[in-house]
C-alpha cells in the first residue's frame, strides 16, 4: 500500500495510446497512479498528459524513482526496454511487471466482452461500435486506440468510456504483439486480416487462435471468413459482412465499417433499425482522417495511416477530382519501413496521379535500440524512380503553399508531431 492507503501502480509510457486508457481505468478504479514517459523527460508535453493529471494520475520522470518496495505493479507495453531504469528498479524491489494488455483484460471479465480486431480498422470500428451502443441505451465501457471526437473534451482524451462496469465492455485488442490472445470475448468483430507486423501464415494463425477464443459471433470483415472456417474449437457463429453501408464519414472504407460495426452492434443486443440509425451519430476518431482545417479553401486531415493498406485507404477518400493531393508520410520505425518497402511503393504508385505529390519524411526514431537501415529517403528515392513526384523531407516544412482545391494528407504513427504539424497548415488556411 502507499502512504495515502491505496494501492500504487506504476505505468511506464503513459503518454501512449494504449498506456495512457490503462492508467485511467486504475484511477478511475480508485488506485493511485503514478506515471511516465519519455516525451515528458525530452521536454514534450503531450496534450494527454494534460488530461491525465487532471484524473489524478501522478507525472514523474522515467528513472524508477516513482517505484517502491510496496508497489503493486509496474505496468509497461512490449516497447519498453529492457534496460529501462523503470525495469530494472522493478525487479532490484521485487515488483511485479504486468503487460497493459493483461490489466486490461482484467477490467473486461467484469462484463461481457465485444473486442474488436483486424490488421485495418480497428480503431474507427472500436469507437464507433461504442458510440453506437451507447445510443442505443447499453451504457457501454470502452477502451479504444484514438479519442473519439464526441467524447474528447479539454479534460477527457475520449478514447475511455466508462459505463456501470458489469456492463459491455467494447475494447480493440492488438495483434502486433499477439496480446489480443489474452482476451475472450463474447462477440468479435475481426474487420480484416492482411500481413502487416508478421507475414501472412502466421497473421492467419494468430487470428485462427483468436477466434477460437470467442464465446457466441465473430463478424468477419470482406474476405476474414474463409481464413476461419474450420477453426478448431470454433463455437461461435461467423456472420459474414457483404455490403457496405452509408457511413457519413468519407472513404469507401468507412462504409464497409460501418456495415461491420452494424452487425456487431445488433449481435450486442441492439434492435437493427436502432443501431442503424445511431451509426449517423458517430463523428469519428482522431487522427483517422481527422478535418485540421477552417472549412474554407484547402482540405487538411490528419491520419495514423501506417501500413500500405491503410496509406491507399485514405489517400483514396480523400483525393479531390479538381487540385493536387499532397501526402506527407513519416514512417513509425525501421523495421516496418523495411518488412513493407515494397508495398508502400506501390501504394503510393497506385494512388497518386499525376501533378499529385508524396512528401517522405524521416523515420520516426524516439531513442532506443531499434536497429537503422532504410530511410524516408530511399522510399522517396523509390517513387521517384517509378514516375511519382515525391520529396524526401529533412524536417516539417514551415510554411505549405496550397491552392484551394487541394488536399494535404499528414500520414504516420507514434510521432507527436504530425498532428500539430497538421492543426498548424490548418490554421494557415483561414
């Protein structure tokens, strides 16, 4: 126990997206939450630490010193290190270490559970599935990887929920580090199954072995059935989505999620003309295909989109008949530039047309031991030389020249600086 008699956990990276929902189920929970984040120590006040201080979590440096002999637990994603002085403080005291996935999954055996998977689209459908439900009068939790914008408020990243906790819980499980299997859910929505972290065979494996965890309905997104028919195991009912739905957001993607969030809604309970009906209340998620304009002249949005699959997906909705699209992109790591450097080149070919500009920046690098290699230049290289007009970037540029039919995309995860770089041309266009 801590000084003030409740129990102390630690959360190690609590800026990011998966960390910082962790930390505001615990402080919600009553516990008291210490936590932090390299950002912080490089003197990088992320907006989200804003909000979690103001939910009572604890900012303290990343060098172990928040950690005490009774400390619960040290909380802590597959990023970190294992030299991490938080790591190595952990285990000189004997606290335990807990992947937030596993707390996670804890706080979900509470109520019933409605995960949502896939290689695409989980972030939108999770917080979209969520807003429905809770139109439709569930009173859902939710844990989702992006703040939904008709949650976020100054105090509130909205990408948490919480309803009565016996209540659904509808949380996005990860498949980048197969944590998804420590979750069983009653109902699962898998929207779509492509190599991305780890080559084919083994993504359908891991969603094989998913799926045999799921207790009633597997919604399966355009083409996920045929790769879990015959799952041994397998109790669930598998309901095959065929047809996109009208979305209101734009992108031919975001009807095919609405389609599959639909159907997860109604295996949760909801009357079908109800929850197709809440589908038009949803505003959508940040950073996927966010709006960082005035409204007037040129387009900017903001988007995570990270891999091939979803770099095509939102250069697509966002194209304007008339006008150049300009889409900048900063890969998230060494290694997923390098596995998906093909790809990624033909995404961008396939899309861009002419008088259409791809914009490289580097990668995305905030320390550690992450093997170099490949760079934002070699794919801007790359494009070049299959007849795209691409720059390879050294910095955000200060100031973009945009005429009023054109469209700026800012493309990439994890860096910090992408929204604001976005919010900033954004603002430049009033």
């Amino acid at each position: 126990m801590s000084s003030e008699g409740r129990k102390h956990v630690h959360v190690s990276g609590v800026g990011g997206v998966g960390m910082n929902a962790v930390a505001q189920l615990l402080a919600a929970d009553g516990v008291r939450v210490t936590g932090s984040d390299r950002f912080l120590d490089q003197g990088v006040r992320l907006p989200v630490l804003d909000a979690l201080e103001r939910v009572g979590v604890e900012l303290v440096p990343q060098d172990g010193s928040a950690l005490e002999a009774d400390t619960e637990a040290l909380v802590l994603s597959t990023a970190v290190e294992a030299d991490n002085p938080e790591r190595l403080r952990a285990a000189a005291l004997g606290v335990p270490e807990r992947h937030r996935s596993e707390v996670l999954a804890d706080f979900t055996r509470r109520g019933s559970l409605a995960a949502v998977a896939g290689t695409s689209g989980k972030t939108s459908c999770t917080g979209w599935l969520g807003r429905v439900l809770e139109v439709c009068g569930l009173d859902p939790n939710v844990v989702n990887g992006g703040g939904v914008l008709d949650w976020k408020t100054g105090s509130r990243p909205g990408n948490v929920r919480l309803g009565a906790p016996g209540n659904v819980w509808v949380v996005e499980v990860d498949e980048s580090d197969k944590s998804l299997l420590r979750f069983t859910p009653r109902v699962a929505l898998i929207n779509t199954i492509t190599a991305d972290h780890y080559g084919m065979e083994e993504t359908v494996e891991l969603f094989r072995a998913f799926a045999a965890k799921v207790g009633e309905t597997i919604v399966c997104g355009p083409g996920v059935r045929e790769y879990l028919e015959g799952v041994a195991g397998v109790s669930a009912r598998l309901v095959e989505v065929t047809e996109p739905m009208r979305s209101g957001l734009p992108g031919a993607h975001n009807g095919w999620n609405a389609a599959a969030v639909h159907a997860t809604a109604v295996a949760c309970g909801c009357d079908p003309v109800e929850a197709e009906w809440a589908l038009a209340a949803f505003g959508g998620v940040e950073r996927r295909l966010e709006r960082c304009d005035v409204g007037k002249g040129p387009r900017v949005y903001d988007d995570y989109a990270h891999n091939p699959e979803k770099i095509a997906a939102a250069m697509r909705a966002v194209r304007p008949e008339e006008g150049r699209l300009i889409a900048l992109w900063r890969p998230h790591g060494f290694a997923p530039l390098r596995q998906n450097f093909e790809d990624l080149v033909a995404a961008f070919v396939e899309v861009l047309r002419s008088g259409d500009e791809a914009w490289i920046l580097p990668v995305f690098y905030a320390g550690g031991t992450a093997p170099k290699g490949v760079e934002g230049a070699d794919l801007a290289e790359a494009l070049r030389e299959r007849g795209v007009s691409a720059r390879a970037l050294e910095a955000y540029p200060e100031t973009v020249s945009l005429s009023e039919k054109d469209v700026l995309l800012v493309m990439g995860a994890r860096d910090p600086g992408l929204p604001e770089f976005a919010r900033r041309v954004g603002r430049s266009t009033a």
